[in-house]
C-alpha cells in the first residue's frame, strides 16, 4: 500500500494575519494626565476641545496699512490715524484715514482690508503723513478672521492619535497645559538561542553577537514603550517556559526571537501552546515566514524568527501595528506609496516580499543582498518594496513602497 502523501497547510495571507492580529488588540484603559511638553509621542486618551478660537480675533497678515475699503478713490490720499503693533488694541477707524499695522496685529473696528506697506507709498513728499494705494486691491484682502484656524468648541485632535510635533504646538495654541494620554506598554523582549552572546563579550566559535534584542529595544524605545530585557534564554523547553511565565507577570506583551521553526532546538512555539495559546503560526511572508502570535497565560505574546533582516521586518509590519492599536492609537496602517523601480526583479516568489530599498531621485534601487540574514540592508534603505506573490519588475514599473518613516518611531 503507497504511503500518504504530507500536503503542507497553506500560509497565512500578510493581510489577513493583520487582520486577525489587530482583531485582537484591546486598547488599554489606564489614563495618566501629562504636562503639554512631556506629550510627544503618546496617545490621547480624550478629544481635545478648544476653549477659544484661533485666531481670537480679526488680525494682519501683513505688514501695512488697515484701511477702509470704501475710502479708496483714484489717487486719493489717506491719513495715517494711527498705528498699532501685534498685541494692542487699535481704536475705531475714522473715515478717510489709514492705520499703520503689523502682522498679526487686531484690525481696528470699521477696518475690512489690509494693503501691504509695498502696495503704497507717501502721500506728498517726505511729508510722512499720509499714504495713496498704488496697487489694485481686492476688499478684504491680507486679513486672517476670528477662528480661521480653530473655532470655539471644535474637537481639535480626536482620542487615540499619537501626538507629533506639530500637535504639541497646535494643542498650546487653544491653551491646553496638559493632556490625558494612555499609560505606555509595558513591552518584554526575550532572545533564544544558545549560539548567542551579548556585544563585549569574546565570541567563541559558533557564536554570534545578538543584535536582535538592541534592534527590538530601539524600535519600541522610538515608540515611547518601556523594554523590558529578558535576557537570553538557553535551547530548553523548561527554562523557556519558565522565562516566559515570569515574563507574562510583569510586561503587558511579551515580544521574542528566535526559536519559533520546527528544529529541534526551537522550543518557544511549544512552550507558549504548553502555556495558553497559539492564534497563528507560518504566513505567507518573507522575510519572516515563521513567525507565531498568541498568548502566555492570558499575556499577548509575538515569536518572531531569528534572522536580522526577518526581524526588522515582521516587527515593522505585524508587531508594531498591534502595539499601536493595543496602546489606543486609531490609525495603525502605514501608507503605501508608489516609485519607479530602478532594478529589475524576473524570480517571482510565491510568498510577498519585502525587498529593503532606498528611495532617491524618483526611483527605488535594491540592497544587492536580500538575505534574511544580512541585517546591513535594513540599516541602509529607507524604504521596502512590497512584491505580491508571483510577482515580477522590469526597470520603470511602478511598484508599491512603504517608507521606513512609516515604520519608526
């Protein structure tokens, strides 16, 4: 009688492992409440409002002249009433005449345009004491209205964004001091694998520097997570369970390396089943086909390969979004955008790949060595092409790219 024939179970889809990883995360609820300037980088845990518009009054956008645009006639000539920096009050504006303002000044009552002080020029020579338009002029023109960039009680930045910049000045401006964030994850990261050893130690033959753990630290660090080092753990099921249970008592997630294939020395797939669950296992990625996701002891728990390059990648794509969605941040998805292949790419693969690249100049060229191994070419691109399954690329076909600025911090 012939023997069975094994049939392998097909790989997870990319999009759908997302799917059911983000399907997963149940934002945390602990709030902190944070000064303005120690913001950055967290997510809101409320709806910003503001208390005032923006600006809180009609202003100048221009330096110039606020006059009134009914004076205007054909040469006439306006007086020079008054003259009102940025920060005071100006009075009412009397007919016929024109007031010296500066930018970002309050208009004056009966003002409804600003000329530009370019656009005119004295009236009567050196008399200093009057001025005649000498462009055309559009009513209304150079003045910023009451609100123009945040009316009264407008919801200014929504719960769950994570803060920039540009939204740490942006809250100052509607006089926000401080804000309601969620707490930061508590994030554990754990190395497997005896051949490893830490920077500063003298390699023995066989071994290897872990970069693994520097790589993951610095990528949740740039999140504004708190890392928790679970050291290395030895090729042994025991001491793996051991670790990753003492681990899911004190981290929010527990995040490895390594020890997720089927080799006999891989012992953490086993280890997490033995301690509660394993949602998935082996996607349709690369690099990083093995890569697991469920829980220790009701902990989440993310099993990433062991090769640099898989590392990078799988953090960026199926980690990092959970973490995001997990900490209460709405958007997690990066942006996809497209560039001109400067490479040519005829090995269609069955599985998506994620080819590191750099983008300059309008085109995207390839890191010479796609290996898994080769963490150099993560270091050196700036970019990953993403390649659908059987996919091929003649130089100046559009292909997709998600900028590494998508992917970090």
């Amino acid at each position: 009688m012939p023997k069975a024939i094994k049939t392998r179970a097909p790989l997870m889809p990319v999009e759908d492992a997302l799917a059911a990883i983000l399907g997963a995360a149940t934002p945390i609820t602990e709030i902190e409440t944070v000064p303005l300037l120690k913001a950055l980088g967290r997510v809101l845990a409320a709806d910003q409002s503001s208390a005032v518009d923006v600006p809180p009054c009609d202003n100048s956008a221009m330096d110039g002249y606020a006059i009134r645009y009914s004076d205007l006639a054909a040469g006439a000539a306006l007086a020079v009433s008054q003259r009102i920096p940025a920060g005071t009050m100006g009075e009412s504006l009397a007919a016929g005449t024109a007031a010296r303002i500066f930018t970002g000044a309050a208009i004056p009552d009966n003002a409804d345009t600003v000329v530009m002080q370019e656009d005119t020029e004295s009236a009567g020579e050196g008399s200093g004491e009057g001025i005649t338009v000498t462009a055309e002029i559009k009513v209304g023109q150079h003045i910023r209205p009451k609100g123009q960039d945040i009316r009264y009680g407008s919801v200014v930045i929504a719960k769950g964004k994570r803060l920039q910049p540009q939204d740490i000045g942006l809250l100052a401006s509607i006089g926000a001091t401080e804000v309601d964030v969620f707490r930061p994850l508590k994030v554990a990261v754990l190395s497997t694998g005896d051949e490893l050893v830490e920077p500063g130690t003298p390699l023995a033959e066989g071994q290897i520097y872990n970069s693994n753990r520097y790589t993951l630290s610095a990528l949740l660090t740039a999140m504004g997570y708190e890392v928790m080092d679970g050291g290395i753990v030895a090729d042994d099921f025991d001491i793996t369970c051991q670790q990753l249970q003492t681990l899911a008592e004190r981290a929010d997630i527990i995040i490895s390396s390594g020890g997720v294939s089927v080799g006999e020395e891989d012992h953490v797939k086993a280890a997490v089943e033995s301690l509660g669950e394993l949602g998935l296992w082996k996607l349709n990625i690369k690099p990083g086909k093995p890569l697991a996701f469920g829980s220790v002891s009701g902990t989440p728990f993310f099993g990433l390969p062991g090769n640099p390059s898989s590392v990078f990648v799988t953090f960026s794509l199926l980690a990092r979004p959970y973490l995001l969605r997990y900490q209460g941040q709405a958007e997690v998805a990066p942006i996809i955008t497209k560039a001109e292949a400067g490479f040519d790419w005829q090995r269609a693969g069955t599985r998506q790949e994620y080819l590191r690249a750099k983008v300059q100049g309008g085109k995207v060229e390839l890191y010479p060595n796609q290996s898994s191994g080769v963490l150099a070419s993560a270091s050196w691109a700036n970019a990953l092409v993403v390649l659908p399954p059987n996919t091929k690329v003649a130089t100046g076909d559009q292909v997709q790219v998600i900028l590494l600025t998508e992917l970090s911090g």
